[in-house]
C-alpha cells in the first residue's frame, strides 16, 4: 500500500502542476505533456482506463491547428515574397541526407544530429539545417552560380523550450546566393533580405549585428590562442546572447583548457564591443546595423562576414540568471559567408564562394502568435464564398447540383452534409465560418430559376437569376476583396 | 594480383552498365548511384584519387531542381486551389510521431516505416502516411468535426522505382472530412475532388474504381474465407494493379495458408469485375466512375467506401511480366472511409467517422515533367521584371541605389554582382532568365534624372522620369500579366 499512496501522492501534485500550468496559461503542448504524465501515474493504479496510446506529439515538436497554419502562411508569404523580388529560384531536397554527408559540418553541434535507425540499408540522418543540403546539391550538379531559396523543416535534438520558441523540429527559410562574384555585393543583398523581411512583418525594433570570421580569428590570435582552438572558443562565445561572460569564460578555461589570460583578453573585447559603435550599411542604406564583437555564430563552415538579427524588447530570461534580467527574444534570422563548404564535397576540392541568410521562422510564429491573441484579431482559416443552402426537405441534389455549378465555375462553395439541414443552423455555420454569401434555394426559386442571395453581414436577401449567380458572386466577391 | 584483376574487371563492367543507361537516358538519379558504386571500385583499386564523400541523395529520394520546383508549384497550386475551393482549412504534424502511434495502423505495410534511432529519448518513427497523424490529431484535441487539407512528405522503406515515380520520400495531398454526417455525402465530394483535380491537371483520360470494404468483406465471407484472414487476403487482392491473378493466388494460398477452393472463388469475382459495369455517380455527375470488385486497397484501416483514380494510356509494364503487356500508370488518387481510425486514439474509444483521399504527387510529376520535356515548353524559375544595369564603370553605388527604390516598391528586381559589369553580359542575363525590362543608368541619365527602360524582348529602349520608373513599370508588367 506504501507503493500505491506513494503513486496517490505523486498524482495530487501532478494535478496541482497542471492547474498552475494552465493557470499561468501555459502553451498547449506544455500542459499536453504534463497531462500525458498524470495519465501514466493514473495507469499505474490499475483502477484508471489506460487510454490506448499516449496522445502526444515527440518532444519538442507540435502539431499546427488550422489558426496557426493561416499565420504561419502569412508570415512565409512575406518572406516567399521577398525571395522572389530579390530574383531567387528555390530548391528541395530530401529530408534526411546519407548520415557521412553531414559529418563534420557542424563542429560542436554535431552531437544534435538525429541519426535514422541502420534497417539493413544506408546509415542516415535528418538534415540538421538547409545550408548542408544546398552545398552538397551545388556540388553534385556542378553548378557554378545559384541564387536559391528553400524553406523546409529542419531537425536538432535539442533541449527544447517551445514557449520561446525553440523547438527539434522547425522551420528555417533560408536564401543563399553562390558564385564568384566581386567583394561584399551579395553580402550587402543578403542583410537587406533581412532588413525586408523584419521590416514587413511588423513585429518591432530589431537590429542586425554583424562581425567577420577573420577578425575573430585575429582577436583570438592577439589574444594568445592556439590556432586549433580557434572553432572551439568560438563556439564559447557564441553563447554570449544566452548565458553570462562568467560562464563562457569557465566553460573556455576549465572544458577548453584555454589559459586565462587568453580568456581574460577575449572578455575585454567582446564585453567592449557591441553597443556603442553603430553604424550603417552606406549603400543600401539600412540604418540598424551594428558591427558586433561578440557575435561569433556557432556553426564551424563560416569563412568571413556573419550576422544575426535580434528582435527588441520581446522578454527573454537567460538560461542561468537569477535575477530576472530582461534581454532580447534572440536571434530570428543569421548566416554569413562560407566560401570553403561546397569545395568538401567537390571531388576535385573545387570551391565555390556562398554566402546566405536563414530566418528563425518559429520565434516570429510566436511572437505572430501571442501579437493576435492579444489583439483578439479573427483569423480566417477558410476562405469559402459560398454556402449552398436550402430550409426544404429532399433538396439534397438540388443542392450539390448547384454546388457543382459554382465549382466547376472557380467559386469556393460548401453544403451542409445534412440531407435535410435546418435553415438556422446553416445560417450560424456561415456566420461563425465568416462565409460572406449563402446561395438559398426552394421549389420555389427552382420554379421561377433564381437563387436567394443572402448577405452574411447584412442579412440582405436579393433574388437573382440562376444564370447570372456566378458573375454575381464574383463581382461581389471581387469588391470585398476576397 | 588476382583480387586486383577481379576489382578491374567489375569496373569495366559498371562503367558499360553506366554508358548504357546514359544512352536510354536513364533518371539522372539512377546513373548518380551507379556511378557512386565505380567511384567506389576505383577507390578499393587505391590508385585514383577518392571522393571526400559519396555525392548522393539516399536511396529513393531526389533533390528538385528550379525547373521541378516550377512544376511542383504549379501542380500544388491546381490542388489547393481545389482544396480551398470546397471550404477546407489545413494543419501541420510533425514528420515524425511516437513509434506506438503508428504501430498498428497498416497491417503488412508495417515493416516498411522508417524508425529513428534511440537516442536516448522516445521511440519514434517517420509518418507512414498522413492519415494516422490527422487521426491522432482528432482525437488529441477531441476534435467532432474538421474538413481539411494537408500537403507534406511522407516515408516508405519500399523497393524504389523512380522512372515510374515510385519513391522513399514523397509528398501526399491529402483531404478529409471528419465528423458524424449523413450517408455518402462527404464520401461523393471526396470522389468529386479527384475528378477537379485529376481534369484541372489535363493528363488525358483517367477513370475513378470504387468499391466498398463491406462488398469485400461479403464477397470473402462467401468464398470460404475466416474472419481473420479478411484482411491479409484483402492485402493480396490489392496487389492485382501490380501483379498477375495466378501470383496473388500464389501468395494467398502458399503464404497465406488459404484453401484453394477459396482462392479460386475470389479470383472468379476480382476478375469477373472491372471493366463492363460502367455507371456514373448521379448526382456530382461524374461519368468516369466504375465499380470495380478487384479494388481493394492495402491499408486495413478503410471501413466503408474505397476508391482510386486510375490514368489510362501512360505504359507501365507490370513487375513479374516477361511479355511486355501494358497497363495504366497505376493509381494516382486513392483514399476511402475510415470510421474506426480516431477511436483507436482516443482514451474511451470515441469514434469519429472519416473519409478522405490522398492524391499521390510523384507520379503526375513525373508524367508531367515528360509532358514538358517532350513539348520542349520553357519553365520560368525566377519571377523578376526588371533588371537593373549600367555599361559605364563606378556605378555600383547608382545601380544599388536603384534596386533600393524598386525593392521597396514591391517590384522583383536584380543587378549584377559584379562592381563593373559588361552591357552585353547583362543583356544576355536578362534574355536568359526571360526578364522582361531593363532600367540601364548612366551618367547621362543621371544627370537628366531619367532612367532608359529597356523591353528585353522588342529590344525597344525609352528615356523615363526617375519619379515615373515605379508606376510605368508596374503598369507594364501588370498588362503583360506578369
């Protein structure tokens, strides 16, 4: 019995957790998870129906519902566009990638890497980014130049923290312009894609901070660090914007066996930089951004110039503080320069100069997201026009017949799947689907040939010949800018 | 020496294999992998120099390129226009879900899921399908009614096919209607959806088989079959596209234990069916549905109606066949009704009745690539209207500057990324990424404030007011309907 209280116990404070969780108004997928363990602990007792499976996604991914699919496409709507006014074509590829082609690419992050189980075939992994994907596809196909875009889910195993958005399985959008072409030109291009992107999304002040691999390089070198240790302090500094100098500098002395008057050196100038020294991109004319010391970009491929937008004043605590410091959301778009990554897979080492952006599609989704729900904005997840209604008995082909008119006529039209719907019901569909017309027929609009049109919003009902109801609706359509 | 001589002689053999698929013009995929495997041979001669890596896309899967990805959209487009046309609104799941989730869903089909590796967290499992994560989906958020729409890859450890669009990564659009309705109406939209569809693609001629599970299920019962054999010998009947009558009966007696007389007596339904009994489904008024008794569909989770759509006319020879017979491309459509699905999800078994279809992409792309080909149409990748360019040295800064302006129009623009490119090389960009305008700078130009538009086809050029380029070119590209 001691085991069964003990269970008992630990259900009661399962419960409490879950009511402070939605109390606080938790993310779903947060109280989901905490839900899944209570119903474990109730399955224990043995006198619970077990449900049959656990109802969750993986850890660290979610499922969109169809409010959120509506922004997620207005935000990469946005971004598709600029892509293509920027003269980009786009790519796809597979999902996962022969496990050896990512091996080595990602210096410390490589231990995030979701391997494939080995079922009797190739070893393999989910792609751990889309830059990877793109240089392998450069180099098998021998390409010498390519503008592309390419949006797609990538995979990192994690500690996941999805209230700030950060997720295993995300989106990245990324546009990469490779080929040798004259100094800084495709640099500038990629950090006014940024500028576009956050600009038009509206989601506050942002700044992009940019630095360049080489002067990192050479501050480590004047700081006295060994030049094998160059990617691995690097990866140290990039944890800047999440954790303390303090942290960073032990991680650097006491995991990296970096010497302290290095690590001393290094906090002097990137602790220096970063705040003061604003300056603007003189030819495109963008005025947010800042050359930034500390910024460092984790990944080992970059050769030259890097950047990182940052979204202000959307709260972030930092992993370790105990004191509640407020600082940015992070990091919503970054890349940079890698002229070396296409040459690894090359077979004669050919290199071809690439430099890229990615856009941290999720932060921007919850920020989207939380933005909407606090303005109590409507989204529309469908966009039907019509709904094909009757109030009649044994209307049900009249119906569809009718349906399949506006179908076939390029009108976007619903029925009620009710062989004889009430007449108010269909009325409260329209309304709470924010359908704009509903198309009403009886016998006796079949007697005299024409169709009730019936104004959602309005409640107006105007006869109108069956022959002219496509062109009617499409104009009306047309000037509500459906 | 020997095992040298035995290692040459295989690479004088693959390399013929290689030349031969060159010269039938073989998928580029498959002589990427055949010659992945000389490069390997020559590597164990230890003489040639080796690749870094293997430059492959796993097996049975591809990258798309600009050209595939402009097709890809537009068959995409054509579906979702039809999607949303008929009022659905789309979620997203994540690529892959808890192993348990999918564990129990697709009968035989099981041993092809791709499993992750263990890495020290849940067992998971790449989706099979779309339809058991919709199910999941339901039942998670006890959802009592949804129509829609989902586009997204998924993952079958298959033997692949490529040439005949048969792949390991591929894409499913898929629609479904949940909830409780009246009889066969959401079940006739479904059937009407593939029909838009399949007629909007304009691929020839195609027919639509339906049948029912219960029809199926009665057709065993009085063949002789045991109840728990219904599902297995269903799972050999839908091989029938693929394979000869005489290896299903094979397989159903040999592997499956089943008694000839049985066998037999399917096989005189299955085969007396299919062709003669021609009816058209009254009310949506399609004329290309036929019930067809060998339709059986492979997954066990159908319950109630089960369709395909079928082309006519592409060649396909059947897998076993040693004369070249042939048949249609196979199925490009398929789904059916599926009651039981979301109940085995949820905690008390409710059940919520489904019906859906799933369109499989691969194959009309693939028809659809060869259609282009053959037709030797040109493919648009990029959609830029204006290219802005300058003959005269140090107009970089003028020619950004420019670009800024239309940027921030909204007008697709590019320049070139070389600081002092050449007239010539600029007009042959623009000819071959069919870029409609020119806007040419140079000193003159700016000193007039004009700016020389150039129609790249006519090859016309006009002096235009700087303060008029946004509006004339707007206008321009609007009525050339760009």
């Amino acid at each position: 019995m001691d085991n069964r209280q003990a269970i008992q116990q630990s259900i009661r404070e399962q419960g409490d957790k879950i009511r402070k969780l939605k109390a606080e108004k938790a993310a779903k997928t947060e109280v989901d998870e905490e839900v899944a363990k209570l119903l474990d602990l109730k399955a224990q007792l043995g006198d619970e129906p077990t449900p049959k499976t656990v109802l969750k996604t993986p850890k660290g991914t979610r499922d969109y519902s169809p409010k959120q699919m509506a922004i997620r496409e207005g935000v990469f709507k946005v971004i598709v566009d600029c892509f293509k006014r920027h003269g980009a074509e786009t790519i796809d590829t597979p999902v996962f990638e022969l496990k050896e082609t990512l091996t080595g690419k990602y210096g410390e992050d490589s231990k995030l890497i979701y391997d494939l189980q080995d079922q009797g075939g190739e070893l393999l992994s989910l792609r751990y980014d889309l830059t990877v994907p793109f240089a392998r596809y450069v180099a098998m196909n021998k390409i010498a130049k390519i503008k592309r875009y390419h949006i797609a889910k990538v995979y990192r195993r994690d500690n996941p923290a999805m209230t700030r958005g950060r997720y295993r399985e995300f989106y990245q959008c990324d546009f990469d312009i490779a080929g040798q072409y004259d100094p800084m030109i495709p640099d500038a291009e990629c950090i006014k894609i940024v500028y576009e992107i956050l600009d038009n999304l509206k989601l506050g002040n942002f700044v992009i901070k940019v630095n360049h691999r080489l002067i990192l390089d050479g501050l480590f070198e004047v700081c006295g660090v060994p030049k094998d240790k160059f990617r691995t302090v690097c990866s140290s500094v990039d944890k800047l914007d999440k954790t303390f100098w303090e942290d960073v500098r032990g991680e650097m002395i006491d995991d990296k066996g970096l010497d302290p008057i290095s690590a001393d050196k290094i906090g002097e100038y990137v602790q220096l930089n970063g705040n003061d020294c604003e300056g603007g991109h003189r030819v495109l004319a963008i005025t947010l951004v800042r050359f930034d010391m500390s910024l460092a970009r984790g990944l080992d491929y970059y050769t030259g110039v890097i950047y990182e937008a940052v979204l202000e004043g959307a709260e972030l605590v930092k992993s370790n503080s105990k004191s509640k410091e407020q600082i940015g959301v992070g990091s919503v778009a970054g890349g940079g320069r890698y002229d070396g990554l296409v040459g690894m897979f090359a077979a004669k080492g050919k290199k071809v100069p690439c430099v890229g952006v990615s856009i941290g599609i999720e932060r921007l989704f919850s920020i989207m997201e939380a933005k909407m729900e606090r303005g109590n904005q409507e989204v529309r997840t469908v966009e039907t026009e019509v709904l094909v209604a009757s109030a009649q008995p044994n209307m049900l082909e009249e119906r569809l017949r009718l349906c399949k008119e506006l179908w076939d006529a390029g009108i976007k039209a619903e029925i009620s799947y009710k062989a004889n719907p009430k007449m108010l019901d269909q009325y409260q569909y329209a309304e709470k689907a924010v359908i704009p017309f509903l198309a009403v027929i009886g016998e006796q609009e079949l007697k005299d040939g024409v169709v009730t049109l019936r104004d959602t919003k309005t409640r107006e009902e105007t006869p109108v010949p069956r022959a002219d109801l496509v062109s009617t609706i499409k104009q009306k359509c047309c000037s509500n800018s459906i």
